[in-house]
C-alpha cells in the first residue's frame, strides 16, 4: 500500500512538471513572433551568404590569368593569415585576462581596505567600482557596437551556416567585444569572458580576410584574394578555434568546438589550417603567461587564464560512485534545460518589450541588474558565520585564511578572529575564475558547508538568468562551470559523507558537475569533454566526464534544444540543421515551391525592367531564360541581385540595341572584385541607383555576368535529398525543373581521376550512350560496373 502511495506521488509530481514545463514558451512560439514581426517591419536584418562559386565570364577570365606563382602565392597567403589570426586572437585574450583581472585585483583591494574600518562604505565603493566598470561596457554596446551584445556565438554559427547578419564581423563590434567584455566581467556580473572572445577570434580573422577597415583606413590591398565568401568562411572558422583556445587554453578542444559546434561545411585543408591556428594561440597566450610571472602584469596571477589543476585530487573511483555520478548527469540535464528555457523566455520578453523603448532602458536595466549582483554578492556572505581554518599542522599546505581578491581559498570575511574563513565569501566575493579554482580544489573536505553551496547555487542561477541576454557582451561558459560545480560539490560532500571513503574527493565531483550543466545547456559533447580534461589537466577523469556529458545531453534533448539554437531562433537566424525534418521525406521539391511566383530575365533586357523588378521585390537570384531552335524556353543561367545592382551603378554595360555583347569586353570594363560584396555589410542597395530616362531605355545583355552552371533538381525529388544537396553544398539557390527529356551521359567516380595534364578523351570515361535495338530506340546509359557499394554517380541530363 505504500508503494502504491508513492507511485501516484510520484506520478502526480510528473504531471505537474509538465504541466508548469507545458507553460513556458517554447522555441517554436518565439520564432513565430519573430516571423510577425519581422513581416510588419518589412523584413529582417540577414540574408544569405554565396557560399556556391558564380562561374561567370568574369570569374573564369579571372581564373585563367593565375599563374602558378600566384597560386603558390595564394597559398602561402591562407598560411600567413592563419598564423596572424592566432598572434591576433591570442593577443586580444591576454589583453582582455589582464584588463580583467587588474580591475578585479584593484576593486577587491581597495574595498578589503576599507572595510576594514566600515562595512557599509566598503560596500558602497565596491557597488560604484562595479557601477562604472559595468556602465562602459553597456555604453560601449548601446552607443557604438550594437552587434556585439550578448556572447557572438549564435550570430557566428548563423554566419557559418550562411546567414548574414550585418553588423556582426565588422571593426567596431570588435572593439565593443574587447571593451565591453572588460566592463561586464570586471564589473562581477554573472557572465563570463569566452563566449565573447569566440566573436571577438572571428571578427579578427574577417577583418584579416578582407584586408582590413577601409572605413577606418586599416587596410591592405595585398590582402585581398580573399574576396568569396566561401574563402572568408575558412578564416572565420579559424578565428572561432582560435577563440576557445585562448579563452580556455584548450587548442585542440578550439579545434573541436569549431568542428562540432559553429561550422556546418569541414574539409580536410581546413582542418589542418584551424589546428596551426590554435597551436599559434597556445604558444602566445605560454609566452604571455611566462612574461607575467616576472611581476610586469600588477595584479594578474596565476588565476588569469583558466587552468584549474586538479591533477592531485582523486585518482581512482569505484562503481558504487557511477550512481551519484549519474544523478549528477540528470541533474545537469535537467538544470541546463531548465536554464535555456527561462533565458529564451526572459530573452523573448525583453526584445519584445523592454528593449523597444530605447537604449535608455537598456543602460538602466543593466545597471540595476549590476546593483542587484552587489548587494548579492557583498550582502550574503555577512549573514553567513564563519569557520575555523584547518589544523596547519595537519594541512601545510594550506594558507588560511587569504584576503578577498588573491588567488586561494579560505577568504577572510566579516570574521571575528584572523583564523577564520568564509565559505560563502570565497566564492561569492571573488573571480569567477577563482571561485571556480576553489569550488574545484582537491583535498579541501569541509571547506564549504551544504548551506553555503546550496545558497550560493540559487542566487547565481537566478542571477545569470537575468543577467543573460542583456546589452552587454555575455559570455555562459564559465557561469555555466560555476552552477555546475556547486551542485557537483553538493553531490560529492553527501558522497563523501554516506561512503565514508578516504578516496572521495569532492573537487572531483565539481568538475563532473561543471560538465554536466554545459553538456545539459550547450549539448555539446566531444569539444567540450576534450576542453574539461584540458583546462583541468586530468585524463584521468576522461570516462566519467564522457558519463556525465552523454547523460545531461540525452536528458536535455528530452526538453528542448541547446542553448545557442534557440538564441539563434529568438534572434531569427534561420539555421539549416545537419538533418533534414522526417516530413520533408514525404514531400516532393514541387510542393515547396508551388505557392512561389517565379521571377525570370531574357537575356537581352531593359534596363528599366531591371529597375522595376528589384523595386517590386526582395529577391535575390533571378533565373536568366532563353529560347532554343524549337522556341522551347532554356534556362540560361541564375542571376544575382548584387550583380545587377552593380551593372546599374556601374551604366558600363548599356548598350542601345537589344542584340548579344562581345563577352571578352566584359574583362576591360570590370574585374571579379567588382561583384564582391563587403564582407558583414549590407552591401548596394536599388536606392543607391540613379539613372536618367534615357539610360533606363537601353538594355544590359546578362550572358557574361550570370551563373551559367546553377544548381537544378527534377521536380519530383524528394525535399529532403534537395535538404541535403542545399546544405552539404552551401547553396543559396536552387532551381526546381521539369524532370529532363534524355540522358547524355553518365559521370562515375573514375571519371573523375584524371589530372590536369591528362586526356579525358582518351580515357576510358563512362559518358557514352547507345542506342538500344529496337522500335522505341530508348537511350541507354552505359555505367561502370563496381563491388563498391558506396561509389556515387552523377548523372548528366539535358
């Protein structure tokens, strides 16, 4: 009977979770608002980037100049951009860990200082050095760099995935990444640094991609063979890597991070250009570091950049220990969901609401949220008594008790005697990154007490909800680490206590926790097991780690999807995922575009037909037609709205009579920069464009400036195979055709292996066709018989 009892119990408690879970908005309902509003505001602020290489005249002319000193040139030229993004990056690190931890130094000192003779006026200039520090960075955003609000990541992974969203790659968001991620980490809000550099690593590389700001007279023209935005893709993916190996001192882990995470398209080149980058970070943040020592760097120590070692904490574990460690997976699964939510909740109300009312409201909001983190942080830890230090004899190498801003454990605050601590104070009025140190530091048992931890979790969870989403540069990876190695020490001292094992170390369990809370909200798994083990320097505890990351991401895949795919739909940024959805299977390429008007040029057109059409519409690609010998209708090619922008602006190419160019003077009159569009820039727009009556009645012949190869598919493929030609391509366009007539040939994989100096004539290529004895006469394709079941063919039809 019991039993049965607390079966129903529990069954209830199910329902109501639901129940409550059921009331929050879901990712889903925040994208249609976002799609609402971005209808009655006339469109959204992204568009498409051409991954896809436009073969044009201009481009093959282009092509066919190179030489082979350029191209050694040109490859040379990836290496160096590369080895600039990692000294680049890496520099941009050690400024910010310096910045930080000076102003954090001398903040914790002086109000140290002065509580000594008063509490209260301590804490006043503690809530005023925090005030002014927070103050500059929300300024910086709000007045400058727009763009570089919040951590970068979701706009970055969009921008990888082909969404531009302008404004976010340019030189200001730099700077306001740099400087507002001083101000809102030293000013002890509940974010952190690395989200923000991971940005701040591929606005560096854009801008080396590109030559520099010509805005800002920062430019280069030996920079500039990177002008496609499928080259410009690269560096960026090497400048995200770059980011999380300095911030966490992880290279390989940057290496994976961009590899799982942020990039959608992965060569093998690639990956051998984004691993030298993140060597290049780890051999100059080593260099810095070693140059601090010495003293030059004030009040940056050893708790700078992050390096928890806990390589002298627990060695061993046993299997009664995987079912605490399990629950610890559960409860990361279940607290990072929850967080995803309400932030996605929290986010959605402010940019419906709150930010509408102008950037005053945005400064106060942040300073309030700062005043509240003050008082939180400076208040808690005096209604908390203090603890005796451990026996020195017993524990010599422990220093306590240390004061408020030096790297340690044991903070001596609002003690009566010298030989006491404050456990709450040494993680609360502290560094993020040295309360992360002392929550996992090994062989301290009972340095804090459950009361402490469980306090310290509510508040700083609550806290980094709130603080999340803001208009200040917010990182979540260390705050995620701090909620995560509270309740992993949770855990551990109630292991500790029921065990009673010597072995049990309750650091241990911190880290487990750490990384279950960021598997839980991030639902990554390879990169981030790999960074754990990195900024840990223990590989010892890689299959716990690995335990603890595949439980939190199945338990938080059960809720709603990671932290950055959902901030990436609240911001309305339509990523394309790495599968297609089950019900594009059932769906044929016909009917996702039936309700779609097509919008077509002749080849020979009208310069006042160009204008209305890009007026009438926001198009971006417009199939260019013709008319064979038999007067059926061909597709020519695919034209962009870019490209036509630039022939208008240009008025080179209008000719008085409607009859075709001479092609080889299109090379005279432009050059393949001509058509590249200003990296994270909204570009030329139709009201750049002015041309008089008569110039609007000449014509523009579009042969030589168009796309003649695009992308087709029959009209009945499947939608998700079309799904995954669009994404494994990096495509922009597509043209869906009626199925074709005939086969002319078919393209094998041996077809293929030819080099450059070879005959593809002479070989034997399986491109011929026979006709089939027989009244119907029906062509027939010859193809190369293999016991390879996966060799793919391509099949060329007309």
């Amino acid at each position: 009977m019991p039993g049965i009892m607390l079966s129903n119990h529990f069954q209830n408690g199910i329902e109501t979770a639901k129940l409550v879970w059921s009331r929050l908005p879901s990712s889903d309902d925040v994208e249609t608002e976002e799609e609402l509003e971005r209808r009655m505001n006339g469109g959204g602020g992204a568009e498409s980037l051409d991954y896809e290489v436009i073969e044009n005249y201009a481009y093959r002319e282009a092509q066919a100049k190179r030489s082979k000193l350029f191209n050694w040139y040109y490859a040379m030229l990836k290496w160096l951009i590369a080895l600039l993004i990692g000294v680049g990056t890496a520099l941009a690190a050690v400024f910010i860990n310096l910045a930080v931890e000076n102003f954090s130094g001398w903040k914790y000192a002086v109000t140290f200082s002065i509580i000594q003779h008063s509490y209260f006026l301590g804490f006043v200039v503690y809530a005023l050095f925090n005030l002014a520090l927070v103050l500059t960075s929300v300024f910086t955003v709000t007045q400058f760099a727009p763009a570089a609000a919040g951590s970068g990541i979701p706009e970055i992974k969009g921008y990888l995935n082909g969404v531009d969203t302008h404004g976010i790659l340019l030189f200001r968001t730099l700077i306001g990444k740099v400087f507002g991620s001083i101000g809102s980490v030293g000013g002890g809000l509940a974010l952190g640094k690395e989200g923000p550099l991971v940005h701040t690593g591929a606005c560096i590389a854009s801008l080396l991609g590109q030559g520099g700001s010509t805005k800002y007279h920062f430019s280069s023209s030996w920079l500039r063979p990177f002008e496609s935005d499928r080259e410009r893709r690269d560096l960026v993916t090497c400048g995200c890597a770059a980011g999380v190996a300095a911030a966490f001192r992880a290279p390989v882990g940057g290496v994976l991070f961009a590899l799982e995470e942020v990039t959608s398209w992965w060569r093998s080149q690639l990956m051998w250009r984004v691993f030298f980058t993140s060597a290049i970070v780890a051999v100059v943040v080593r260099t810095a570091m070693a140059w601090c020592k010495s003293g030059k760097c004030g009040h940056f120590g050893s708790g700078g950049f992050i390096i928890w070692d806990i390589s002298g904490g627990q060695e061993d574990y046993s299997f009664k220990e995987l079912l605490p460690m399990a629950i610890i997976g559960i409860i990361g699964g279940l607290f990072g969901a929850l967080f995803n939510q309400l932030t996605l909740y929290i986010t959605s109300w402010r940019r419906n609401y709150l930010h509408k009312k102008g950037n005053r409201v945005k400064i106060i909001e942040v300073l309030l949220i700062s005043l509240m983190t003050s008082v939180i942080s400076f208040g808690l830890p005096l209604l908390r008594k203090c603890s005796p230090c451990p026996n020195s004899e017993a524990n010599p190498d422990i220093d306590c008790p240390r004061p408020p801003g030096t790297d340690g454990n044991f903070v001596n605050f609002f003690c009566s005697t010298d030989k006491e601590y404050n456990d709450l104070a040494t993680i609360f009025f502290n560094t993020q990154d040295d309360a992360i140190r002392n929550l996992f530091s090994a062989k301290t048992f009972h340095e804090y007490s459950a009361q402490s931890l469980l306090t310290f979790l509510v508040m700083f969870y609550s806290l980094a909800v709130v603080t999340f989403g803001t208009a200040v540069p917010a990182g979540q990876f260390v705050p995620g680490i701090m909620i995560g190695s509270t309740y992993g020490r949770l855990v551990g001292i109630f292991v500790v206590k029921y065990y009673m094992k010597l072995n049990v170390d309750e650091g241990t369990y911190a880290l487990l926790g750490a990384a279950s809370f960021l598997g839980g909200s991030m639902r990554m798994t390879v990169s981030l097991c790999v960074i754990m083990v990195e900024i840990t320097n223990n590989l010892k505890l890689l299959p716990l780690i690995m335990l603890v990351l595949l439980i939190s991401k199945a338990v938080g895949d059960f809720f709603n999807e990671g932290l950055y795919e959902e901030q990436a739909r609240l911001r309305g940024i339509p990523l394309l995922e790495s599968r297609p959805k089950q019900f594009m299977r059932s769906m044929i390429a016909q009917e996702a575009c039936k309700n779609q008007q097509v919008i077509s040029f002749p080849r020979i057109v009208k310069v006042s037909e160009i204008l209305y059409v890009l007026r009438s519409n926001k198009h971006n690609g417009f199939p260019v037609v013709g008319h064979g010998r038999n007067g059926e209708e061909l597709v020519i090619g695919l034209m962009l709205r870019s490209h036509l922008l630039v022939l208008l602006h240009s008025k080179r190419d209008f000719q008085s009579s409607p009859f075709p160019c001479d092609p080889r003077g299109v090379t005279s009159r432009h050059i393949w920069s001509d058509f590249v569009k200003p990296i994270s820039s909204k570009g030329m727009t139709i009201d750049d464009i002015h041309l008089t009556e008569d110039e609007k009645e000449m014509y523009i012949d579009l042969a030589p400036f168009l796309n003649p190869c695009p992308y087709v598919v029959p009209e009945d493929m499947s939608l998700a195979k079309v799904y995954n030609l669009f994404r494994q391509l990096g495509l922009r366009h597509i043209f869906v055709v009626p199925r074709p007539s005939r086969v002319i040939g078919l393209i094998t994989r041996k077809d293929l292996l030819f080099e450059e100096n070879d005959n593809p004539a002479a070989m034997e290529l399986q491109t011929t066709s026979v006709r089939a004895p027989g009244p119907d006469r029906r062509s027939v394709g010859l193809q190369e018989h293999t016991d390879h079941p996966l060799l793919d063919s391509l099949l060329i039809q007309r």
